[in-house]
C-alpha cells in the first residue's frame, strides 16, 4: 500500500492502495479504503430491506430463506478461508418476491436473491450455490470498491484528495459517460465473479456439473432478467464458465475428501 494524499478535516481520508482480487491476484487501484464504501452499502442494503417489507416482498417464504442461507453459510466459510478480512464483515442475506429483482450483492457481505428467480429457472441446491456463489465473488473482490475507485480517478476536475464516496456514487449512477466508461471494469469483474464462484463452489463441495447446468439454463431461457445484463453475450459466457469448470473438478474432488469447514453462523439468525 502506498500513501499517496490525505484530506483536510471534514473529507474523506483518500489513499491510492494496490490490492489483488483473490484467485485472480488480478491488480486493483483502491483509492477509497474499505470501510466507507461498506458503510453506503449497508446503508442502501438496508433501505432496500424497509422498502421491500413495506410493499410486502421480503424474506415471505422461512423455508426458502432457511435454504438459502444453509448453502450461504458453507459458501461464506470458504470465501473466509480466501479473504480473511471478510470474517469481520456483517453478511447479511433475503430473499425477495420482487419480481424485478434477480440476484444481486453489495459491498461487505450483503446478498438478495428473489424467489421468482429461484423458481422461474427452477434451480436446486446446488445450482443455487453456484448463483450465490457468483454474488460472493463479487463481495470477496471488492468489486463496488473498485468501481467507485475508478470512477472518483476519472473525474480531474476535482482533486483526488477532495472526493468523497457519496458525490462519486452519485455521479456513476447520473453521469452516462462515467456508467459508459466503467462498462469494461464491469465486464472483467463479471468474468473473475465467475471464476471466484466457480472456484468457492468446488471448495464447498459443489460438483462443477452443477456450474454447466446452472449456465446452460440460464443460456436457454435468458429473456432479459437475468443476472447478466453487463456480460454481453450468454453464449460466450457459457463457454467461458464451461473452461472455468474444468479446472474446478480436482478442486472439487479434493473438498470431498477434506474435513469441512465450520459453516459461517448469520448475526441476525442461524441457518
Ligand atoms: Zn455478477
């Protein structure tokens, strides 16, 4: 890590620090630390939470929810086992009727997942694993951080030492340009949130015929909602995930015969 600026009273503290995405060791410019970003996340995770119990959608079904959070709780142990640091992160997950909704993760451990999609692609345990899988990837890499990072790098006209979290979030959901420039960051981060959940699943013992299968059924009924809206083409995708998975099957196989790890325990419920 290095130092490069810090700010005046009243700003956000803003250093430039190099990390490198678990499993990939792909390079990442972190300019923001950790723990504001996972601030604005938990914030809007759990204002999405109030506005979904107040039109009706949330955690609705206590099996499902059970059952996501059991195959959660595995996966999250081994994302530990990856990331360390993530141990000391408030995971969160529910589950929503929202229709509009897919799957989707925020910084610092928060999940969602809806039962429309859960049902719509008809997915079993081990498919569902894989989903989830995917959206921890996303969290254990700091995805939203990065995003944010490049995005507050992108804006010279105010100094670095002088943006702060909330005004460059702003501007990468107002500004088309900073969204359009982003676009090949989001690609990538969805190829290596494959790559992380494919690798997490084989580690809790998830078969990589179970990534084939989830892949393949969303390449054939992929209408629009998906989880893939940024990923460009499914078919290229599945190809992708289909190579991933090969190398996850001597992962897979050793997991089956390694002690299992101890499964994460949710602070707001055990699953
Ligand atoms: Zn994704």
């Amino acid at each position: 890590m290095r130092r490069s600026c810090l700010t005046l009273l009243g700003l956000l503290c803003v250093e430039t620090a190099w990390a490198g995405a678990p499993i990939s060791g792909r390079d990442q410019q972190m300019v923001f630390p950790r723990e504001p970003i996972q601030a604005v996340a938990a914030r809007a995770y759990h204002q999405e939470l109030a506005s979904m119990a107040k039109r009706g959608e949330l955690d609705l079904n206590p099996e499902t929810l059970h059952r996501i959070r059991k195959i959660c709780s595995q996966l999250i142990a081994q994302a530990i086992r990856i990331k360390p640091a993530a141990a000391a992160w408030p995971w969160e997950i529910h589950i929503t009727s929202d229709p509009e909704v897919a799957a989707y993760s925020m910084g610092g451990g928060k999940l969602m997942i809806s039962t429309h999609f859960i049902e719509s692609y008809q997915l079993n345990d081990e498919e569902l694993a894989v989903a989830l899988a995917h959206e921890i990837g996303h969290i254990i890499a700091e995805h939203v951080r990065e995003q944010v990072s490049m995005a507050a790098l992108m804006n010279t006209s105010v100094p670095l030492h002088a943006r702060k979290v909330a005004d460059v979030i702003n501007a990468m959901q107002s500004d088309i340009s900073v969204y359009l420039r982003l676009q090949p960051l989001s690609r990538l981060q969805e190829m290596e949130a494959d790559d992380i959940g494919i690798e997490l699943a084989a580690r809790a013992g998830i078969s990589p015929a179970a990534v084939i299968s989830f892949y393949s059924k969303l390449a054939k009924t992929d209408s629009g909602q998906s989880m893939f809206d940024t990923h460009g083409s499914i078919t290229q995708r599945v190809k992708f995930v289909d190579s991933m998975a090969n190398y996850a099957w001597p992962v897979y196989e050793a997991s089956r015969k390694a002690k299992p790890l101890p499964h994460y325990t949710f602070a707001d419920a055990s699953p």
